[in-house]
C-alpha cells in the first residue's frame, strides 16, 4: 500500500511552497455568446479556407502563394487514418504542440484529405456550442467541428464532456489543436506542477475530462530528418529560405515569422528605432501575462511608458507611428499586435511572443497588475487575475483581489486565499477559508483541509474531509485516504479507496494497486493497472510493469507445465521445479523434483539428491539419488556424492569420487583436492 503525499498539498500546490507560471492567460470568460448557425449554412471542407481556419499566414514574397505547399509531417501516418476513422465513428482528434509547430496546418490537410465532402464549422471563440447537441442534421457526407485553439472552447457553455459524448453519439467530429502548455495544466495530477500553474479549478476538470476523451497527437517543434529531407525535395522559394535559415528554430516558426518578427521587436528598442513601439508591445504581452486577453487601447497607453523609463537615451517616435507600427503585418505574415474581432478595438500580441516571454521567465512590470484590475469587473476574470498575480509571487495583489471576492461567497476565491494565508503560516484562517470554501462546493478544498488537519494532528477530522472528497470523486483525496487507513490497519477499507482513486486515474494509485495485486499473484489484472500507470509517466511502473508481465508468462508456464507433469512427463515436472524455485518456491519445487527423479530425470535425481543432502542434512537420504546422478554420468554428481559421502566419514570412496571428479575437470573438485594437498 502506497504512502501518503507529505505537505500540505492540493492537486500539487505546497502551503508554504513556491508558485510559478509559465503560460497565457486563461480565457474561460465569455459576453453575448453566439449560437451555432444552421447547418445548411455550415461550408464543405473543400471550401474551408486554411487562413479563415487559424493556419498562420507565412512570410511572405512578392508573387508568392498566399500559403506554401505542405510538406508531408511525419505524424501525417497517425494523424489522417485516425480522421479517416473518425468519419465513421465520430470522436474528438487533438493536435498538441507548441504555437507554431504547425498543428493547424496539419490537422487542416488531414480534415481536406480524409473528409471532402463533409460540413464543417469553425466557431468563433465566444460561441455557446449547447445547441449541437439538439440540432437537425440534414443528409451530410459527414460534420466536423473544427476548434483551433482547444483551451478558448472548454467551459459550461462550451466543449464539456456531456457535449462531447452527445457529438460522438451523433457521429459529429471533433478537430482541434491545443498547445502543450495547456496538457500539463489540465493534467493537474502531475506532481511536479504547482495548483497556481491550472486554469481556473472548473475548467481544468472539464479539461482534464475532454482530454482523457479524446486521441492526442503531439507535433515537435523541431523538424525530423526525413521531414526536411521532403522539404529540400520541394521548389518552393520559401521552402527553401526556410531551410537556409531557420537555424534552432523548427520550420513552422521561421515560416510563421515568429523568430524574426521576435528580433525585430528587441531591434526596435535601440536608438534610431522605434523604442516607444517597442514599449507599446512590451505593454501588451505583460498585459496578456497578466490576465488582460482583448486589450484595449487606452491600457497599452497607460502601461507602456514604464517601459519607456528603462531605455535610457532614446527619442521616443511619435505614439501614432508607434501604432502603426506595432500593428502592421510584418513579412507579410502577421502583426506583432493584432486586432481582435472586426473593429479593432481591443488587441492581442502576437501568441509566439507571449510564450517567449513566458518560457524565458521574465517578470510582468508591477504596474500592470492594477491597471488590468482597471479593466476587468466580471468577479470570475479577477479571481483568475489573481491567480496569475500569485503566480508571478505578487501575494499582496492576490490578497487584494481575493479577499472581496471571498467574502461574497466566491469558493475559488475563499480556497485561493486559504493557500496563501497557509504559505504565510496562519494556519487557523487557512482552516476556516478552505472549510468555508468547501462549504460554498469547491471540489479541492475538502481534501487541502483534509492535509491541513492531518498535519495539526487532527487525524479523525482528516479522514472525515478526505471521505467527503473522495465520495466527490477527488482521486487524490481517495488515495490519500486509502493510505491513512492503510497505516491504521484498516486494510478492507484501504483497498477500496485505493481502487476508487486508481479507477478515477491518480497515477500513484494505479501504480500502487498494481504492486498489491502482484504480490497477490494476481499478475493479469496488475498488469492492467500498470499500463495506466506507465502511460501517466509514474517512476518505476515501466519496471515493475516488466516483472509482472515476466511473472504471468512465467505463471502461464506453471499451468502448462503442471498439465503435463500431471500426466506422467518426467521433463515437465522437472522444468515445473526449476521455475518455482526461480519463484522462491523451494518446497513446492521439491515436490516435482521428487517426482521427476521417482521416473528417473537424469538432472532431477541431481536436483532431488542434492536438496536432500546438502538443504536438509539428510546425507543418507540424499546419497542414492547422487549415486543414480553420478552412475549417468554427471560429474556434478560425482562430485557432490564425493562431499555427501565424506560427510558420512567415508573418507576413501569420498577422496575417489572427488579426484574422479577433478580428473573430469570440475573446478570445485579441483580447488578442493588443492586444499587438501597445501595443508
């Protein structure tokens, strides 16, 4: 039975830990959602336009195709039977990589090739996607809901799982692309990730669902061998100055211009550039870090001459120049802001610079954190501001945003600020925000007060909140639970959390169920639940996954082995011995031993006779089945008969049969006849 996680810790987050971010916002709110458009109206993919469907515009040349040709990627094989199948199932399909490894543009040929003739819709990303499951749907080749960007479309009103389940009963297809960031957020059993690096609580658990749903491909980054080996086979102009300079960079970044538009944005920042551009675009993507998605205007003005104040030296150009050049298409792909929707009053960056800044870790300037707060009023969109604010270890901030929230009765708010009143070491408000937080439905803040309480030495009280949780259907609470009856020798109890923590996808306890089930000899359904743990990336499970399926083909032998020892094979019943003593089944191995050399097994009466005499002391007993060894012929025999025989102080017949043994070459004779003669 596994160990309890130590720490306070709720799905990965430690009171009294760090928090750290590495990510974008997380759009989860949504104004005036659009219903789904009548499907007569919905277009064929034959007249999906690729652009229209979020595949980046390339660099672009004078006399250039607005896209180039598609060089055949090597997850082409998986990716376009799996569409081609879902035309007959229905399903979801998920692209996942990062912003621009190419997954539009993949899953897009893959849909143009395997579904021609099928209807497709690309929503917009406040779109209420209820109403699929209700619609008529005329007479169709096939319907494909083609959501870019996965993370913009899970919510209630959304892509949830009883939608989803609705759309493959209806065979709908599901297409989309979601960035690798997101995978590590909505999967929040992985340890290493802190509860701070999850989107909002609701929509993590959609998304976890909607995931553990779906087939997911991952696309690299890096282009493989083979990939630009097709690529130099090609005549495409900007094929090839790809190739010539995309350098550290995978192909699909270098033609989506990101690297460059990336340096000429550093460029910008120098004298004789255009430093308060630079300034406007710096503003935006801490902004966009900082929980403000569509941004206006009027924010980027107010934010961005804080980072005026830090280019020491240079004259700033006029702000309307800044603008136009902050907002025109580079390379002919993309701007490094770019408007959102079709009046252009709010902006976004560019999503390869939001991610460079964010893999490079650098800070958002603290005056974004109140003028963001400027601009969002709606309780949800704070309570994620403050979120990203702790991330980025602004707990004052976060307390600021929280604490109103908490007191109108917000339970993400009230289990957010029991963390951090936990990490400052008030232990007795953390107590009461998380215990008020689970009073309010919060479906983590039972099992953190369960850790709370535990580490208090509040045990009975722990196990009260980890049943409320664990009935809830937290994993982890279920599994944490089964190791604290564990520990108090409750075992009937301890399994069958243990099994409802496995069953519901807590990694350790798949692993964990599987070792007790191994050690119960109970090797095939082991090694059911060790696949799940393998495929969680749980350490060790790869090994221990190895032994059980040695150990069931082993047992498999054992039953084939028995049959046919059970039916008179001398053969059988000997190799049966060998493998239980393998087993460290020494006594049931001496059984078939014994029978095999009852029917005269040459290696059996060995086997029989040196466990007799040399295992039990039983020398006279041991000394006819040595004698039958040795008289066919086995010079191992001989050579134990010589010991056994000494052992009885039949010292002549003892010192023959060992020098016959010795003249024969048996290593053992031979260093025991030296011995003899050095004394």
């Amino acid at each position: 039975m596994g160990t309890d996680r130590d720490n306070i810790d709720v799905h990965g987050n430690y009171i009294g830990g760090p928090s750290q971010v590495s990510g974008t916002q997380h759009n989860y709110f949504t104004a005036g959602p659009a219903a789904p458009p009548p499907p007569s109206t919905w277009m064929t993919t034959e007249q999906a336009d690729p652009l229209a469907f979020g595949v980046h515009r390339p660099r672009q040349r004078e006399g250039q195709a607005a896209l180039q040709p598609y060089v055949r990627r090597d997850v082409d094989a998986r990716v376009r039977p799996l569409v081609a199948q879902l035309r007959r199932t229905g399903g979801i399909l998920v692209l996942t990589g990062d912003s621009t490894a190419g997954k539009t543009r993949c899953a897009f040929e893959a849909m143009r090739r395997e579904l021609a003739g099928c209807r497709v819709w690309a929503p917009p990303r406040h779109a209420d996607l209820r109403g699929l499951a209700d619609m008529v749907l005329p007479p169709a080749e096939g319907w494909v809901l083609w959501l870019d960007d996965l993370e913009d479309y899970i919510r209630d009103n959304g892509l949830e799982p009883a939608l989803l389940s609705g759309l493959v009963r209806r065979r709908i297809i599901v297409l989309a692309t979601l960035r690798d960031e997101y995978i590590d957020r909505y999967q929040r059993r992985n340890s290493h990730l802190t509860a701070i690096e999850q989107p909002h609580p609701f929509a993590a658990h959609l998304g976890a669902r909607v995931l553990n749903m779906a087939e997911q491909v991952p696309l690299a980054r890096l282009w493989s061998r083979d990939e630009i080996r097709r690529t130099e086979q090609t005549d495409d102009p900007g094929l090839a100055e790809a190739l010539t300079h995309h350098g550290a960079y995978g192909i699909s970044e270098y033609l989506a211009a990101g690297p460059s538009l990336l340096d000429e944005m550093n460029r910008a920042c120098r004298v004789g550039g255009n430093p308060r551009g630079y300034s406007f675009v710096r503003a935006a993507i801490d902004l966009a870090r900082a929980g403000l998605f569509e941004i206006p205007l009027t924010a980027i003005e107010e934010l961005h001459t804080k980072y005026l104040e830090h280019l020491p030296g240079v004259r700033p150009e006029p702000a309307a120049e800044a603008f136009t050049w902050a907002t025109r298409v580079h390379y002919g792909a993309t701007g490094m802001l770019n408007p959102v929707g079709v009046d252009s009053v709010a902006w976004k960056p560019f999503d390869y610079l939001i991610e460079h800044f964010s893999r490079e870790d650098l800070p958002v300037h603290r005056a974004t954190w109140g003028i963001v707060r400027k601009h969002v009023h709606v309780g949800f969109h704070l309570h994620i501001v403050g979120l990203l604010a702790a991330a980025f270890n602004e707990d004052g901030i976060a307390e600021e945003i929280w604490s109103p929230l908490a007191e109108a009765g917000n339970s993400d708010s009230c289990f957010r600020l029991g963390l951090l009143r936990g990490r400052q070491g008030n232990h007795a408000e953390c107590e009461a925000l998380l215990s008020r937080a689970a009073d309010l439905g919060h479906e983590d803040a039972p099992y953190g007060l369960g850790l709370l309480l535990r580490d208090r030495g509040r045990v009975q009280e722990c196990e009260i909140q980890w049943q409320r949780a664990a009935y809830d259907g937290n994993a982890q609470a279920a599994y944490s639970l089964s190791a604290l009856l564990h520990s108090q020798g409750r075992e009937t109890e301890a399994e069958m959390w243990l099994r409802s923590a496995a069953e519901n996808g807590d990694g350790e306890a798949l692993y964990t169920l599987g070792l007790l089930l191994a050690k119960r000899k109970q090797y095939r359904q082991a090694e059911l639940w060790l696949w799940e743990a393998s495929r969680k990336h749980i350490e060790e499970s790869d090994d221990l996954l190895d032994t059980v399926i040695r150990l069931r083909e082993t047992n498999r032998d054992v039953v084939e082995l028995r049959q046919e020892a059970e039916k008179g094979s001398s053969d059988a019943a000997f190799a049966l011995g060998e493998i239980l003593k393998s087993l460290d089944e020494t006594k049931r191995a001496e059984v078939w031993w014994r029978r095999a050399a009852h029917a005269g097994h040459p290696e059996a009466t060995l086997r029989y006779g040196f466990v007799l005499s040399v295992l039990h002391g039983d020398h006279r007993g041991g000394e006819p089945w040595l004698r039958m060894a040795a008289n066919a012929g086995s010079v191992e025999a001989t050579y134990w008969l010589g010991l056994n025989l000494g052992m009885q102080q039949r010292m002549r017949e003892s010192q023959q049969l060992i020098t016959r043994a010795a003249q024969a070459g048996h290593p053992a004779a031979i260093e025991h006849l030296e011995g003899l003669t050095s004394r």
